[in-house]
C-alpha cells in the first residue's frame, strides 16, 4: 500500500491548506481542514491516475494519512 502524508496550514484568512509532500504540487486550499483534505486527495488522485494511464502499472493500493 502507498501512504501519502497529508500536511495542514492555516492562512491569516481563515482557510486551510492541505498539502501532500510527496506529490508535487498537490496542493488545495478550503473553508475547513476537512474540506481543504478532501480536495487535497481528489486532486492526488487525478495526479496519480495519469500518472497510471502513462506508466500502464496499476497501484495495489493508496492511503492518505
């Protein structure tokens, strides 16, 4: 299983930031941690999955911590 580590941060403004470090820049901002999370992921997901159509290898497996 692949683990990607997801990183918080708060703006001066109020809303977060959710970054996973081992995906360049895969990065979401959103009105709650939870919601800056869920972006986060949706948007590592898009990244990996081209990443799967241009390599033609699958992943077993993926988990945001």
């Amino acid at each position: 299983m692949t683990q990607f580590h997801v990183e918080f941060e708060i703006e001066d403004d109020g809303r977060w930031i959710a970054d996973i470090t081992e995906l360049p820049g895969v990065m979401a901002y959103g009105a709650s941690q939870e919601e800056a999370k869920a972006a986060a992921e949706a948007l590592a997901l898009r990244v990996l999955a081209d990443s799967i159509e241009q390599s033609k290898k699958a992943v077993a497996a993926v988990s945001f911590v």
